[in-house]
C-alpha cells in the first residue's frame, strides 16, 4: 500500500504544478523560464508516477 500512498502524493503534486502552470500562463508577462522548470517538474513526475504504477499492477 505505500506505493499506491506515493502515486497520490505524486499525483497531487502533479495537479498543483498543473495549476501553477495555468496561472503563470495567465500573467501578463509570463515568465518563461518558470514556465519552462514548472512544466520539466510536471514531466518528472508524471515519468515517475508510470513508472510506479507498473510495479503496482
């Protein structure tokens, strides 16, 4: 079971870098260099979370 605790964990961090993705896209001027790390976060966890849930199932 702490394998299916981490893959919500990670999914909800997932969500929130979903989130702050969309209000910096909202700025006028949006940074896109923070756009940039936020979204290579966002690709990381989502590599992380495939891989997790292979091992779980």
């Amino acid at each position: 079971m702490a394998l299916d605790a981490r893959i919500r964990e990670l999914d909800n961090r997932h969500q929130t870098l979903d989130r702050l993705i969309d209000d910096e896209r909202r700025r006028p001027s949006a940074d896109e260099i923070r756009l940039k790390e936020l979204k290579r976060q966002k690709l990381r966890l989502k590599e992380e979370i495939a891989s997790l849930r292979l091992r779980v199932h």
